[in-house]
C-alpha cells in the first residue's frame, strides 16, 4: 500500500524505492561444506538496508563460517542455497569481485604479514587526512602505520587496525567478527563509540559471544546460530538476556521444536 501510493504520486522513483525496501543481505536455505564436512546447514538470514543484525552462538556453532561464506572464501563450498547482496547473486562470485560491491569485513583473527606496512593498505583505501583521524579515534598511535601489518601487535591493536582497516574501506555492508572479544574496558569503549557511529551510516553485520559491544551499537535484530543453522531470531535485548540466564540450552530446544 505504501510503496503503490509513493509510486503513484511520485514522491520517489520506482528504483530508489525498490533499493529503500530491499534486503542488503538476504540468505537463501544456505548449505556449506568445507574438506567435504557440511558446517552450515540451510541457513537463513534477512537483513535490510540500513539495519544492523547481531549474531550469537556458542563456539563452533557455525558464526565464523557464516562469515567465511558470505564474503567468499574459496575453502567455503557452497552445496546449496543462495547469497544475495544489495539486489545481487553473489553466491558464486569471487572474493575480490564482492569485496568491490562493497562488503568489507574485521577478522578476529587475522594472519601477519611480513614487508607490507598498515599505512600502505589503508592509505590505498582512504585519503591520509581520514585515515589519521580514524587512528586517534581508535586509540592507536601514527607510528603503527609504519610497522609491517600485525606483526608484534597486541592483541588489541590488531584488533584496532582490523577496525581501522574496514572503515578505511568504507563498506555498504560492514561485518565485524567478534570486535569487543579480548578487548579492556578503556578500549571497548572507544572501539563500540567509533563502529557505532560507523554503522548509522550503513547496514551491518556484529558476531560477539560476550554482548559488550551491544552497550555501544543500535542493534535492530539478532540471530542465534546453533550446530550450523539459525536456531531462532528476535529482539536482541532479549535473547541476550536470555542467554545470559539459561546459556544456550534454551536455543537447542527451539532447534529441536523446528526439526
């Protein structure tokens, strides 16, 4: 009824109204397999454009490799299902070929990389007036972006320059995995501050066990991952506290309902 009046009275064109009410990301009965072992099972996933999800799940639920599979890892088999992102089919798509549609993406654990210094990365993705900006904001000095990417990184500057390294990049759809995991008060704080602000502009994607990071980013709705496929989704204030009471327990029995 809406979008038809919009469209009759021409208050906005017919594809901006299409991309208004369109899902950023959409999941499609998703089945992945990995050295032949099946780790994600039917998964399905809705998020609209300018919405921000939260995912929870025990380890070794399936959150990572949810990850892995939407920005096209090739270890990460597709068996079934579909990924379509802003519009697009993508299921088959490379990495690279997503990553300039505009997917970006802050490992929990990314590799170091010996001879390649995080100035040269971020300053090919931003201009260097942003990229100082985003450093303070980060709490991390300048003199970082001369060392070789994460090589003699703490734990949490590498954690700080993933951060750093996907605003740098300035996404659509910005998924952060496990952001405020080993993370100090002083720090969650500055890292939840800064990607909250990030994703008001844009549509997102958060992975987090501890639920820190929920204190500092508007979440619209969460999704709990158990055994490699979505065991139940809602509010995300109350299945946290649901699962700050009861563990997980509660998840599976939705699980078992549904089977």
């Amino acid at each position: 009824m809406l979008i038809s009046l919009l469209r009759e009275r021409n208050f906005i064109h017919i594809n901006e109204i299409d991309r208004v009410f369109m899902d950023m990301l959409k999941i499609e009965k998703l089945s992945v397999e990995i050295a032949g072992r099946k780790i994600l099972h039917d998964v399905e996933l809705e998020i609209p454009s300018g919405e921000v999800h939260v995912i929870f799940g025990p380890n070794g639920s399936g959150k990572s490799s949810l990850i892995m599979s939407i920005l096209g890892h090739p270890a990460y088999k597709v068996v079934s299902g579909r990924i379509i992102f802003d519009g697009r089919d993508i299921t088959n798509l490379p990495l690279n070929e997503r990553v300039k549609l505009g997917l970006g993406v802050a490992y929990q654990s990314p590799p170091a990389v010996k001879g390649v210094k995080l100035k040269t990365i971020v300053t090919r993705l931003s201009n260097e007036e942003r990229i100082l900006g985003l450093t303070r904001s980060l709490n991390l000095s300048q003199e970082i972006l001369e060392r070789d990417l994460n090589v003699g990184f703490s734990g949490g500057e590498i954690k700080r320059s993933e951060i750093l390294q996907v605003m740098a990049q300035n996404p659509k759809f910005a998924i952060f995995d496990e952001p405020d995991s080993g993370v100090d008060v002083e720090n969650l704080h500055a890292i939840g501050r800064i990607i909250g602000e990030f994703l008001e502009e844009r549509s997102g994607l958060l992975v987090t066990h501890t639920g820190h990071i929920l204190k500092h980013v508007r979440v619209h709705r969460a999704h709990v991952i158990i055994n490699g496929t979505v065991a139940c989704s809602g509010d995300p204030e109350k299945i946290f506290n649901q699962i700050m009471r009861n563990g997980y327990k509660w998840c599976e029995k939705c699980l078992e309902k549904r089977c």
